[in-house]
C-alpha cells in the first residue's frame, strides 16, 4: 500500500493534526506494521509445512515403501528376478554311507554291516524358472530347471578317484520289489543274477555312483521294459535329480489373491499327488496333497508364529511342513528371524497327516517315510540322516550309526517382515528297505535290513550381494535415516513456529506501546495521546492539532461518539483525498463499516 500526501492551498479545517506531529509519525508505523508481519506468516507456514512432512515421514514409512517396491512380485521387478534365477547357491553336500566289512558280512562272519560316513562331496544348484506366463487370476506358471555343478575346493575328495563300497541298489530293490511276484518271476529273476553274477555290494567311484555306472541287471530292464527303466545307467544323484518336465503353477501376491502366496496351485495341471491318492477316490484331496506348499524360495511378507510351510521338492516325492520353533538375532548383522524346523516326528507313518503316505502293505516303521513311487517302485524311504528320531531298532540295526540332534536337524531362518530365506540347512537322508525275499539267493543275507545309502545337506552359505544391501538398507540405515530426517524437520518446524509466535508477540507488545489513539510513549507534547474524537466537544468534526490546513495538517474527521472504537486500534486502512485548494489530507473514520477510508 502506497500513502502519498500532496500539498493544496487555501483549506482550513475547524482542527487540524501537523504532519510533522508525534500523533502522525505513530500512525505511520502503525500502518506499515503489517508488511513487517509478514516474515512472521513466511516462519510459521514454513514450519508448519515441516511438521507435516516429519508427520508424513513418521506416518508413510519410506522405507516400507521401498521394501514393497522392491518385493512386488510382477515380471521384471526385483523379487521377480531373485526367483526367477536366484543369484544365490544352494549347495547339495552328499555324505556316502562306505561299507567297511563287506566280506565278512557276506561270508556271516559279522551279524551286521558296519557303514562308515565319507563326505562331504560338494555340488552346487544352478536353478532357473523358465517359460514364465503370468494368469488374470494372479498366478504364474513355470517350468523349473536344475542343474548341479561340483566344487573340488569344498569336497572332501575327487569323486573320480575315490572309492567306495556300496549296496547294489538294482539288485536288492529289484529283489525287494519282487517279493510278493509269482514264484515264476522270482525263479527267472534269480536266474538271471546268477548268470550276470551280479554281486549285492559293489566297489564303485564315488562319480559312479551319484552320476551312473553299467548295470546289466538295469540295461536289461531298460530293454525289456522300457517304459518302467527309461536309463541304461544308474547313478543315485542321477535319478534323485531327474525330475523331468514340470509344469507349475504358483499363486503370487496381490490385493485379490485368496491363497497364500508363492504356493503351488497345482503341480503339472493338478493340485493332488497322485502317488498318495486314494485309490478310491484319485481326484480327491488328501492330508498328502499339495496343501498350500511351496518350493521355498520365497515366503510372504510380516509372517506370523502361528504359520506353517510344507515344502515340496519332486526329488523328496512329498511335502515336507516347516513348522515355527523360535526367534532368533541369527545371523549376526540382520534384525530378528524366524527359525523353522521339521519336527523329529516327520516321518512318523502312525500320525494321521503321514498315514497317506503308507504303502500298501504296511506303514513303515517311525522314522521312516516311503517314496517308492516316485522312484520306479523300488522300495526306498527318507528320513533324517542317521535315522535322528526314528524308531531306535534303525539305529540298531546297523553298526557306525550315530544321530545327533544338533548335525542331523533341519532348520531355515526366515526375515519374517521381508519373507526372505537367509539361512537354509535340510538335511534328507536316502534308504533301501530290503524285505523278506523267498527265491533270490544273493538277497536272502539283507532280509529286513534297513540300509542307509546316503544323506544329503542342502545349504545356503551366503546371500547375493544386491540381496544384502536390501536388507542393510531396510534393517540399518533405513530407519535410522529415517528416524534423523523425522526428528530434524520437527525439531525446525517447532522452532519456526516458535519463532514466528515470538515476533508475533513482540509486535503486539510494541503496537501496545504506540497506539495510533494515542500513546504516552509516542507523545512529547500531550504527555498522553488522546483519541480521535476525545475531546469535550462532540459536536466538532476536526481536530487540528498543531497546524491548520493552511500550514499543510492532517485534518482528521471523527464521526461521533461511536469512532471511539478505534482508539484502540494499531492501524487501519486509508484512502487519501486531496482538497483543492488546500495543502491538508482529509481522513474520515467511517464507523458504520468499521474501516478508515480517505476523504
């Protein structure tokens, strides 16, 4: 606002204010005063504004923004790609139960078999999903792709040169397998290990066995039977690993999904095992179905003690449930995880989750779990290595046998906010169940026997680096960043606002000091301001104090007594008019509207 004051001649007003006069200098102040607080309205929105972003920054945490970004399971994106081909190593350590009395055995000078663990043999997994498609029903499907690849450095030995001395797995499973065969089939079979002289214990290289060795017991069935024995070699690794072309189909995170995430939907178009259906009713689900299980690469995010995870591998032929056992700071450096673990009774075939997985001819011994129909029918079980909580006549039943609960557990540490696997350690161990066999000769001496084959430790040793910044970036120095941003702006935003409240006040303190109706310590001459319209007379409609409107005054109109109301005001607004023939401003308090407007 612009005030100018332009000299007229020849007006005389009844009262006149000089313009050189305290009474004016005051009312100038006062009507600058506003351009001044200014600065104030400029410190408080400046620290409002800051307040609301600390709120804002306290309220939408960046940093789960960031881990949601990260984790959105959409082609392309961060969690995408860790599944798709995870950067990280699952190393499979293979121990080999060596038999160290064989001739003895086999001569009955030993009642039992001594076994002597060698390994570990060292391979890591090279997975790769491929032929993704994602669904409008918010799943993917998916071909997995596994490859091993050996780690000399890691491994006890060269599997190409060290030797072991192993059960004939062709021969005592075929034996097995055939026990319950007409007479006719058990005589010709044994015929035939007569005439190939087959021997029920072999001495190997360690390559030989995991990856395959001439067996003409097995290049005969591969030629007799083609469609039973697809291989002419056979190598344990070599068949666990195989498993062939499968199409799956995984739910993935979203807002309209229904099922848990990263959970098999179905496995090559069906959501039933078909090795555990009911022969009854095949196209029905059982306790030994898919059941929401997953691979185990990735788990939902904020999970809670109260879930469980059966994870299911084709190699293991069934699910295996992951169940919560505790909290842990493990491993160092990242904030708490869960631990999950198989429970010791696992394979118990007596619990009623386990009982569909009992063969036809019986339930297996606690311990014990079978998984003959995934591997041709030859009569083979899991457990957990050294038969750690299975029925103690295993561990009786063969020398060297030593379970441990601390070696021989499994257990994955999950970031239960994230749901990242960072630590993995399952351990399965492989065994060939001889049972009572009337006609093959060679068999007869491992009737009943249990015999431990091998074990195998998945791990993951260490986490990819990208993976490792994601969570040093939201463990920490996410929240402590954040925290230092929060606590700073709001500290500035407060002492903005403080300010601007202290001048503000200040300001109201001096205009308290310089009234425009008069002040004590603005008025040298009065010794106390008096208001527009306080003197005696009401009926005058000027004051002039110190000069006339011929000397150039200000002429200040007062309307009557209700212009009071503005002896206390700090300024108010003004219109100037300039009158002819006079060197005076005329200024006229309109109190019917409550505002000064010029004359």
């Amino acid at each position: 606002m612009r005030f100018e004051f332009k000299s007229v001649s020849n007006f005389v007003g009844p009262k006149s204010l000089d313009l050189n006069g305290s009474r004016t200098t005051r009312m100038l102040l006062n009507l600058a005063e506003p351009l001044y607080g200014g600065g104030n309205a400029r410190y408080g929105l400046c620290g409002f504004g800051l307040l609301i972003i600390s709120y804002a920054l306290f309220f939408f945490d960046p940093v789960e923004i960031i881990k949601s970004a990260k984790l959105k399971f959409v082609e392309g994106s961060y969690a995408f790609q860790l599944w798709q081909k995870p950067p990280v190593k699952v190393y499979v350590n293979v121990y080999i139960f060596n038999v160290t009395n064989a001739d003895r055995f086999l001569a009955g000078e030993d009642e039992k078999l001594d076994v002597k663990e060698i390994g570990p043999y060292v391979y890591w997994e090279e997975l790769e999903n491929t032929n993704t498609t994602f669904h409008s029903n918010d799943t993917v499907t998916y071909i997995p792709r596994r490859k091993l690849h050996f780690e000399l450095k890691s491994s006890v030995g060269d599997p190409e040169k060290d030797r072991i001395v192993v059960p004939n797995i062709p021969l005592l499973g075929f034996s097995s397998m055939l026990r319950s065969s007409p007479m006719f089939v058990n005589v010709v079979f044994n015929s035939l290990v007569e005439y190939q002289d087959s021997q029920p214990i072999l001495n190997l290289s360690v390559h030989e066995f995991l990856w395959g060795y001439d067996d003409r017991l097995v290049k005969m069935a591969s030629t007799v039977l083609p469609t039973w024995i697809n291989f002419s070699k056979f190598g344990l690794l070599d068949r666990m690993l195989d498993e062939g072309t499968n199409v799956i189909t995984m739910a993935v995170p979203s807002e309209r999904q229904t099922k848990r995430p990263y959970t098999i939907d179905n496995f090559n178009g069906s959501p039933i095992l078909h090795q555990w259906a009911n022969a009854d009713a095949p196209n029905e689900m059982n306790k030994c179905s898919l059941n929401a299980s997953s691979e185990g690469l990735l788990f939902p995010r904020h999970l809670t003690k109260d879930m469980n995870f059966p994870i299911y591998r084709k190699a293991f032929c069934r699910t295996l449930p992951l169940t919560y056992n505790s909290t842990s700071d493990m491993p160092v450096g990242y904030p708490t995880v869960y631990l999950y673990k198989f429970l010791p009774d696992v394979f118990n075939s007596s619990l009623d989750d386990n009982k569909c997985y009992c063969p036809k001819d019986g339930c297996l011994p606690p311990g014990l779990s079978d998984i003959s129909p995934c591997y041709y029918n030859i009569p083979v079980a899991v457990s957990f290595p050294h038969f750690y909580g299975g029925d103690p006549a295993l561990v009786d039943n063969v020398n060297g046998i030593a379970p441990n609960m601390e070696k021989h557990q499994s257990v994955v540490a999950v970031q239960p906010d994230l749901g990242i696997p960072l630590a993995v350690d399952i351990k399965i161990q492989l065994n060939l169940i001889i049972k009572a066999t009337r006609y093959v000769k060679r068999a007869k001496k491992f009737n009943g026997l249990t015999l431990p084959i091998c074990w195998l430790h998945l791990e993951v040793k260490s986490l990819p680096s990208s993976l490792n910044a994601l969570l040093y970036l939201c463990f920490n120095v996410g929240p402590v960043l954040v925290k230092a941003v929060v606590a700073l702006t709001a500290s500035v935003g407060f002492f903005l606002v403080g300010l601007a409240v202290k001048r503000f006040g200040r300001g109201q303190q001096k205009q308290q000091q310089h009234p425009v109706n008069g002040s004590a310590a603005g008025d040298h001459e009065n010794g106390r301001g008096r208001g527009c319209c306080e003197d005696d007379d009401d009926d005058d409609d000027y004051e002039d104090r110190g000069g006339g409107a011929e000397s150039g005054g200000l002429i200040v109109k007062c309307g009557g007594p209700a212009s009071g109301r503005y002896r206390d005001k700090s300024y108010l607004p003004l219109n100037h008019v300039t009158v002819p023939g006079s060197s005076s401003v005329v200024v006229d308090y309109d109190h019917s509207q409550d505002y000064a407007r010029g004359r």
